[in-house]
C-alpha cells in the first residue's frame, strides 16, 4: 500500500493507479459497501496509504491533536509566522456502514491528483499546499460526525470524546491506544490550524443537483443544519407468548410511534428525518423488549424547522430526546464561493452551479471555525450515497481534479 517513486503526471495515470489501491480495502464482498471504521486495522491500512503517497510526492507528513493527518509542500510553520498561511484540501477515508467508495476518498485521491498537475504544469505555490486526511468523519463507529475536525476546532471535548464507547463497549481512547496513537492529547489544535490559511474539499455530490445542471462540477453555497438524538425507550421484558397484549410494556410501540412521527413531521415542517440505528435489549425473537434505544437524524433548510421535527418525534415517542451532536447552518465564504464559480465557468463564460446540501462535511465544520472554506462537488449520476450505489464517472473525476487545480491557482 505504500507509495514508490513513480510517474505521478495526469498521463501516468496517477488517479486511476490511486483509485485502484484504495478498491479492496475494507471492502465487503458480502455487499460490495465499505466498512472503513476509525481506529481499526482497516483504518491503519489506509492512513499507511496516505503516508505513503505524501512520502512520495515529498510532502512532509504531520498529525494533530484530533488524530487527523496532513501532508505539507514548503514549511507552513514558517508560512503561517510570515503572516502567510497555506491552502489545505482533503476530505475523508473513512465510511458509514457498507457505503460507496467515492464518499471521503474522491476529495483525498483528487487532492494528491491535482497536486500532481500543477507539478506537470509547473505551477510555483507562493504558499504551502496541505492535503489533510480527517479522522472518523462519518461517526461510524463511535457515534459523533465530523469528530477529527470537532476535536480540532475544540468544538468537540476532549474528555467527551475519550468516553465515547462503540457497539462493543470500547471507548475511543481504547482504541486509539490499541491503534499506537495517544488519547491524552486530544484537544483542540491552534498549531495545525494556524498553518491553513485557507480550506477547500472536493466531495463527490450526494444528491441529483449537477445532474440536474447538466455540469459535471459544482460548487456549494451551505449546509443545512443538522444533528442527532438519541431516543431512550424503557418497558418491560417478557414471554411473547404468554404475555397479554393488555398486560405488556413493550417500548417497541413507542419507537414505532417516533418512526412514524419523523415522517410526518419532517414532511410538514420541509425538512427530513430519519431513524437509521436502533439498540434492542434483550433483542430475542421471543421475548418482549425492556428496552430500545434509537438515532434521530434531522436535517433542514432552517434550523427551527429541525427543532420542531425533534420535539414532534419526542412527543410521539413519550420521551425527550437526548441531543448527542448539533451542526448550526454553514454558509462557505461568499468570496470565495464566486471566485470558484469565475474560475470554474463553463465555455460560455456561465459560472459553475452553485448548489445547497444537507449532508455535514469536515469543510463545515472549519467553515463554523472561521477558517476561509470552500467546497467542490462532482456529479453523481445515481444521485444515491452513503451506499455501494454511489458513482461518480472516469471523465467526471479527471474534470474534477481539473476543476481543483484551477481552483488552487485561483485561491493562491
């Protein structure tokens, strides 16, 4: 997995050779979805990866205090310290359970692709490039989106994180330790934020927009605000077969109740919702629940519209739900944006599509942070994510690594 001394040019095919590598690795042949968790041996596997073409490329590589990597041209220490911070681009490794691969790794392998081309084209940075690598974006595993940038801007606490437990009862820390890494500095990170002066991530686009657009590369306008609750149903356990119907306490009823609430709700309020992750206790066929513990995942275009969905869910449920992580709205730098929209115009000088979404990206969080952000999106014809069926085509990536090269010549 580890990057050699290679041809890296565009005609070398560095993307495909990239891409190639990265196909089996925590993949499922039961489903062809990726299982791609924080702090496994598959998570290794691919930070070896991306060590492994930094190197290559001689590119320094760092780690920070929230377990992210980046990967450095220059000495953006001394860039920051001259008042001239780098432009750090990236995204993600990681999955959701059995998701697609272009989700997170497009960003990272169009990334050290577009590096790549402004070499061939002998593209001088007058300031350092950064490709950054975040840790646990999705949450998989640990329950907390975003949690590499989080931790970094401090908007995640540290202790908070640690305690964090998987399905198997481990906590963060255990595994970050199990991993070589070290827990005890988790934290927010003002040295590695300094050095990026400027952030900007490719992403494949979770949705139809640029289908839609006829174009095969966008640029995001926002985020839509979103969070996740935490349901907690108590009951009773009991026979299923001996037990009369008007004798149960059976919280299932109540989760069923908060399924449907999320629906009708978010359809009367414009937003979505949805109830993805459920924990049953005992979980027997045969035996009544004592318990159940669900997810609520609700997004909008305003906030209140996502409260209101939340409170509606908790009234059907008969319990409050427990917010376990809250993304106010991002709206990415209107500067910024309109520069990557003139310089990704289409031949007849029309501006790139400029595009919402509803999906939570490292981008926004850095965003929130008050870093200068910016974001690409390229075309996904299934308009499906977060699930084998993601695509993204062969001639819309190489318009996407293009696309990014140009958008560094024209933020640097």
């Amino acid at each position: 997995m580890r990057g050699q001394s290679r041809d890296f040019g565009p005609s070398g095919g560095a993307f495909e050779r990239m891409w190639a590598e990265l196909a089996p690795v925590g993949r499922a042949a039961s489903t062809g979805g990726y299982r791609r968790f924080a702090w496994t041996r598959t998570d290794a596997e691919l930070r070896e990866w991306f060590t492994g073409e930094a190197r290559a490329r001689s590119l320094e590589v760092v780690g920070d205090r929230a377990g992210n990597l980046w990967a450095w041209t220059g000495d953006p220490d001394a860039a920051a310290a001259a008042g001239r911070p780098g432009l750090a681009l990236g995204s993600h490794l990681d999955s959701v359970p059995d998701g697609g691969a272009f989700d997170g790794p497009l960003g990272v392998v169009s990334a050290f692709a577009a590096l790549d081309l402004l070499r061939e084209q002998g593209f001088r940075p007058p300031r350092p490039i950064g490709i950054g690598c975040f840790a646990d974006e999705e949450g998989a595993r640990f329950g907390i989106a975003c949690a590499g940038s989080k931790l970094l801007t401090g908007v995640l606490d540290a202790d908070r994180a640690r305690a964090l437990t998987d399905a198997d009862g481990t906590t963060l820390a255990e595994a970050m330790a199990a991993a070589g890494a070290g827990p005890g500095d988790l934290g927010r990170d003002d040295e590695a934020l300094r050095r990026i002066g400027t952030f900007l991530e490719l992403h494949v686009e979770q949705g139809r927009g640029l289908v839609h657009a006829g174009a095969a590369v966008g640029v995001a306008e926002s985020i839509w605000p979103h969070g996740r609750w935490r349901l907690d149903l108590r009951g009773r356990a009991d026979h299923a077969g001996t037990t009369r119907l008007a004798d149960r306490d059976d919280p299932m009823l109540a989760l069923a109740a908060a399924v449907l609430a999320a629906r009708s709700a978010a359809e009367r309020h414009g937003a979505v919702a949805t109830v993805g992750k459920l924990r049953v206790e005992p979980n027997g066929v045969n035996a009544i629940p004592s318990a159940v513990t669900a997810w609520l995942d609700a997004r909008g275009p305003a906030e209140d519209d996502v409260r209101a969905v939340v409170a509606d869910v908790g009234g059907a449920a008969g319990t409050g739900p427990v917010e376990e992580s809250w993304t106010p709205p991002t709206t990415f730098d209107p500067a910024l944006r309109d520069r990557l929209a003139a310089a990704l115009a289409r031949p007849d000088g029309t501006p790139a599509p400029v595009l919402p979404t509803g999906a939570g990206h490292d981008a926004g969080i850095l965003a929130a942070a008050g870093i200068p952000t910016a974001m690409l999106f390229v075309r996904n014809p299934t308009g499906v994510s977060h699930s084998p069926a993601e695509h993204a085509e062969p001639d819309d990536c190489r318009a996407g690594v293009a696309a990014l090269a140009r958008a560094v010549q024209a933020l640097l």
